[in-house]
C-alpha cells in the first residue's frame, strides 16, 4: 500500500515539475524583458534539478543527485553571471 502511495506522489511531483518546466519554457522565450528571460531560465534549471532529484528516488540511482548538484551549481553561477551583466553591462571587469 505504502509503496503505491510512493508511486503516486513521485508521478504527481514529476507532473508539476514537468507542467512548470514548460510554463517557464514559454516565458523564456516569450519574455518581454531580459530580466523575465533569466527568471525563466533559474526556474527551469531549478525545474530540470527537480526531476532528476524526483528521478533519482524512483530509481534509487545516486547517478542522479550528482548531475543535479552539477546542475545547482552551474544554474547558480549562470544566474549570477547574467544578473552581473544585466546590471553593469559587462560580467568581468577590467
């Protein structure tokens, strides 16, 4: 009983992860403005890690928590990097 209980929460997650993942698609390419753009893109990094992490416990596959923290990191460092550039125009300086 518990394990299909299991099953159906981790198909639900994966659902709303999914459905948030292209709603955030839609706004990075739609976005009127640069700042809706990056927006969209840390909430589809942050989407994408998610399901790899949902994955993960389906699966019982550690392979997957290494790529998301791969994911966290590099999402972070973009996401910084975007956000550097948006406010000063340039992200390394002289």
């Amino acid at each position: 009983m518990s394990l299909m209980i299991l099953n159906g929460a981790i198909a639900f997650a994966l659902l709303c992860f999914t459905l948030g993942l292209g709603c955030a698609a839609i706004r990075m390419v739609r976005g009127p403005t640069a700042q809706d753009r990056i927006l969209a893109l840390d909430t589809v990094y942050i989407d994408g890690m998610l399901i790899l992490l949902v994955l993960g416990l389906r699966f019982e596959a550690g392979l997957y928590f290494d790529v998301a923290l791969l994911i966290a990191l590099f999402g972070f460092v973009g996401s910084t990097a975007l956000a550097k550039f948006l406010l000063r125009g340039e992200v390394i300086e002289p």
